[in-house]
C-alpha cells in the first residue's frame, strides 16, 4: 500500500473503516497479471517473487506455473492479516495473451487459474470474484470460484451505453447462467439511466455495488434494492431473455428478462430497447 495514501498502514485504514462506517466486509480490488500491465522487472515485487514469475517472450512477467500459487497464497494471507474479507481478480483475460510464447498455453492459464482459485479458498473462503474472465481458457479452468463478470464494462459516460451493457449481460447470461453466477458490474445512482441500472441489478441475481464519485450517491436510487432486515433483494439464478427476445428481430420492441425469487416470477421490462443502437 501507498504509505502518502495510508499512512498507519491498510489494516489500520480497515479497522477505522469498520468502526467509522460500520461495514462488515471489506475487499480488494487486484489484477490477475500481477499488476495491470503485469509485473515491472527490478521492481520490490519482481525481486521478492522472481522465483513465481514467467517472463513472456515480449518483455511481460507474470504469475505463472507452480509458483503462481506460492504467489497469490503469500498477497492473499498478507491481505486477510490486514482485515480483508475478499477479493476482485480482474483483467483475466490478459493472462493468455501475456503469456504468449510459453510451451503450452493452455496448460500455463489452467495452472494459474487453479493457483488463484486455490488461494482464494484458503484465505478467503473462496470469497472471489472473476472479473475480464469470459474465455475459455478462464471459464472452463476455474474448480473453485462461482461468481465472474458476465459482460464488458459499465461505460456511463458512452452514448447508449445502458443499452450495449443490457444487451451485452442478458444475452451472455443464456450461457454463463448455467455454469456460474454473474456479476453485471458496478454503476452509477446519480445518472440519468440510474433506475434501469438498479432493474438490471436487482434481477440479476448477483452483486450490487455502485461506483459513485465522492459525495454524488444518490440513496433514493439505493433503498429499493434493500430488505428491511438489510439484506440485498437477490433474485435466484442469473436472469435470461424471454424466448421472443431472442429468436426474434428486436429492433424497436422491447427487452423482458425473467427470473425467480423463491415462489415468485420477476420479469423486467426495458421498453426503449433497439438493436440498431447498440450494433
């Protein structure tokens, strides 16, 4: 951790969290690659863990084989020393084409995914979620961790942005639904779209977290997704199009997704929805 940024050290931060704030879970956000574009040589993290790491043909060093584990075991128990509960594992994705030039790639991305599902388990409980992590080579490699993003990011700022990011987690939910629950990322309460995003979320049966700028969340946005006991409306299972959503043309119609939650059917209804759109 930046010692300008926490000064007493993160456990400390954590800690002062917990007490100011009330929260119960804390969790951090990392990259599968080490750092986000992998692992810098001659840096105090290459010179502590060289002996886990891969150098790729293009100059790119990264977790990898055995080691991987020795690596991601050795962040994560330092991390739950410090008070954290889970973690976000994200540009997964990069991993294949980071270690390209290695003797068996596939083989290479199984061992660092089974490495991370491993570690996350022993420190975490397998508290994980699997962000960029939608190829094979990720999907199909991971034995522990249930829970992975399910789209691209959420862009707010892009034209029709809502539109593509719906798209994008309703029709990939036809799929990944069945092997894994889906994460359709974070959003903003103080946006224009911010009622369909808090729909979407509620009926995806997944997480929901905002990613609000400092003093702009809106809780009006926030409280219908909240039990009165404070628990989190969830719906069963990640959600699917209803069947006329997806065999046919939906240009100018309408996007329903439907779901359970317990004895009970949830459909949600996005009336403004257009193929042409969002491409």
């Amino acid at each position: 951790e930046d010692p300008k940024k926490f000064p007493k050290g993160l456990g400390a931060f954590n800690a002062k969290m917990r007490e100011k704030f009330d929260i119960d879970y804390i969790g951090i956000w990392v990259s599968f690659t080490g750092y986000w574009d992998s692992i810098a040589r001659g840096s105090e993290l290459y010179l502590e863990q060289y002996q886990n790491l891969y150098e790729a043909k293009s100059g790119i060093i990264v977790p990898s084989g055995q080691g991987a584990f020795d690596f991601w075991s050795t962040w994560f128990k330092y991390l739950k020393q410090q008070g954290i509960d889970f973690v976000k594992v994200d540009t997964q994705g990069s991993y294949r084409t980071m270690s390209t030039g290695c003797d068996n790639l596939m083989l290479t991305c199984q061992k660092a995914n089974d490495a991370l599902d491993a570690a996350s388990e022993i420190h975490f409980k397998g508290n994980m979620l699997n962000c960029m992590s939608m190829g094979k080579e990720n999907t199909f490699q991971r034995p522990i961790s249930s829970l992975m993003r399910n789209s691209g990011d959420y862009t707010p700022t892009e034209e029709k942005g809502l539109l593509r990011h719906l798209r994008q987690n309703a029709l990939n939910s036809l799929f990944f639904g069945h092997i894994t629950y889906t994460d359709w990322d974070m959003w903003w309460s103080k946006h224009e779209t911010a009622t369909q995003s808090a729909v979407m979320r509620a009926i995806s049966g997944g997480p929901v977290y905002v990613s609000d700028e400092v003093g702009a969340t809106q809780p009006e946005q926030l409280w219908p997704l909240i039990e009165d006991d404070g628990r989190i409306i969830r719906c069963d299972q990640p959600p699917v199009p209803t069947d006329d959503c997806i065999y046919e043309n939906c240009d100018g119609g309408v996007m329903k997704l439907r779901n359970t939650s317990g004895d009970c059917g949830v459909l949600a209804i996005n009336g403004k929805f257009s193929c042409n759109t969002i491409g």
